[in-house]
C-alpha cells in the first residue's frame, strides 16, 4: 500500500456565509484519502463509523478507489458528527456541537495487509491512538501527523511522545505558536523539529504555507481564489495531496518535498470551492497539474530585466 490514512470519518453540519450543509461526508481520514488517490492509486482509510452512517456514503468512497478494509462499522453506535459555523472572514469559525460517538471507543486495528505501508498520514486524533497505530506498523518510509490545539492543551506529554516517532509534522500557525510558547514561527519551528519531526509544514491559510526541512526554508503562497464556499477539510486535503506525491517518489528529498508542497497546496485550493467532498469527488488529474502550472507562473521571479535605454 502506497498510504496508510488513519482518523476520523464523520458527519458534518457546515454553515458559511454562502450555504449550508446538514450530516455531509466528513472527517480527516476521508479527505487525506479523497485528495491523495489523485496522485497514487493504493490509498487506504482506517476509521470508526456507526450504524448510522449512510450506505451512499460508503459506495462514494468504495468508487472512488478507496481501500476500506480499514473501516470499522460499528452497528450499536453512531457516527462521530461535528456541526460548525464560519463567519465572513472564513479563518474564524464556531463549533457549535462535537459528538464523539464511536470515536470515544476507537483504537484502531491496521489490516496485516496495510501494516507495510510506505506512508502513513496520521490524522488529527488523540495522540495515545496515533502511538497505537504506529506500533502496529512495520518501518513505514514516511510519517506525517496532524493535531490541534484541544490535543496540545489536553495531552502535552503524549503529543511529546509521538513527535519523537514521526517524519512530518502539518500544523497551522496558531498550534505552531501554541505548541511552543513562541510568536515568531521561524523559531517556532526551530522548537518543533527540536522535538522529533526532521520536517514541517505550517499552514498559514490564505496566506500559503510554509515548508522546514533541513537548513531549509521553502515558502509558498495560496492560491488566489475568486470564490470559497467552505474551507472545512482543506488541511487534511493538503495532506493528502502532499503524501500523494510523495508516494510518486522512490526516496523523499528536498525538492520532492517542495513539489508536494505544490501539490498539496494545489488539491486543497479545489477542497474550499465547494460543500464537503463534493469538489474533490469530480477533480481530475488535468485540473492538478494546470493549477500546479499556475503556481509555477505565481511564484516565478525574472532572472534578470534588461531595460531600455
């Protein structure tokens, strides 16, 4: 298996400024595998759902190519459901309810079959079921984690421990400066790697990303978008479309690791133009690399002017 996805699949209440949705396809398990299956075929999600959870819903993600021999279907319990309400600056959002559901249970059992994976993208989860699924693994090349600021307050010494076990770590620049006590993210990050990821990736939402991997720093703004309609899952898609490629490659070097930057950024700038999964579920491998050209020309910068005298 090319990924290993391991988080939630959930359902998803989402009000924005242009809509609304009520129990869509959610969870971070299903958008890293949604937006990686782009760049590599064998994706598999790992994930708890209850008897609640629409039978569409698992055909959406069986077409799509996704391995679900990793999804636990629970009959006596119910689905995790998170509801939340965005403001006009789409960055600022409420929760307005959080059901955990089968996720108050959940430990995950990894398939022997996927237990060999080369990349595992641990989602945003309790940080003792992360450890769990990496002890069931065997020497995956590549570990990418996600978590958030409820994980960092909650469980500072777990986090500490899988940090020391991972490859990558996805933060935005709050949990960044959060994490680390530090305002300024080029030593925010210096904090971070200090902790166990040789690479990092903070998020900084419309104002790009950036990349910290060896001596260096590799710097990418967004995607300038005409029109958002939610923003919910664009992380977890960066995630996958950044494992995604990295999974093209034999060995994960520096400039492997800036063009999945690229990618990730790209895969996520479609995850925002419409409701939940919807947009991922009709992208097509042209649309990526025709966005990935045009933050080519975004980023391009002339070698030399030759003026006019």
């Amino acid at each position: 298996m090319d990924i290993l996805a391991v988080g939630t699949v959930a359902l998803d209440s989402i009000e924005t400024p242009f809509g609304s949705v009520e129990r869509a396809l959610g969870g971070s398990a299903m958008y890293i595998t949604l937006a990686a299956r782009h760049l590599t075929r064998k994706v598999c999600l790992v994930a708890a759902v209850g008897g609640d959870f629409p039978d569409a819903y698992v055909k959406i993600l069986e077409s799509a190519g996704i391995d679900l021999s990793g999804l636990e279907i629970h009959e006596e319990d119910r689905t995790f459901a998170w509801s939340g309400r965005y403001h006009k600056d789409l960055n600022e959002r409420d929760t307005l309810f959080t059901d955990l559901n089968v996720l108050e249970t959940f430990k995950p059992e990894i398939p022997s079959s996927q237990r060999t994976s080369r990349i595992v993208c641990l989602g945003n989860l309790d940080p003792s079921i992360q450890i769990g699924v990496l002890d069931q693994m065997e020497s995956p090349d590549f570990v990418i984690l996600d978590t958030m600021n409820y994980w960092i307050n909650k469980t500072p010494e777990m986090l500490r421990v899988v940090l020391g076990r991972i490859d990558c770590l996805t933060v935005n620049d709050s949990e960044a400066r959060e994490l680390t006590g530090e305002s300024n993210l080029v030593r925010a990050a210096q904090k971070i790697r200090d902790m166990g990821p040789d690479v990092l990736v903070i998020k900084k939402g419309e104002h790009g990303a950036f990349l910290f991997a060896g001596e260096s720093v590799f710097i990418l703004p967004a995607f300038p978008l005409e029109h958002i309609l939610d923003p919910t899952g664009a992380g977890d898609a960066f995630m996958g479309g950044f494992a995604g490629f990295l999974a093209q490659n034999r060995s994960i070097s520096l400039d492997a690791l800036k063009k999945a930057v690229v990618y990730g950024s790209a895969v996520a700038s479609f995850t925002v133009e419409k409701f939940g999964p919807d947009r991922l579920l009709s992208l097509d491998s042209n649309e990526i690399e025709n966005r990935v050209q045009m933050f080519h020309d975004l980023t391009s910068i002339p070698q030399s002017v030759v003026q006019d005298l």
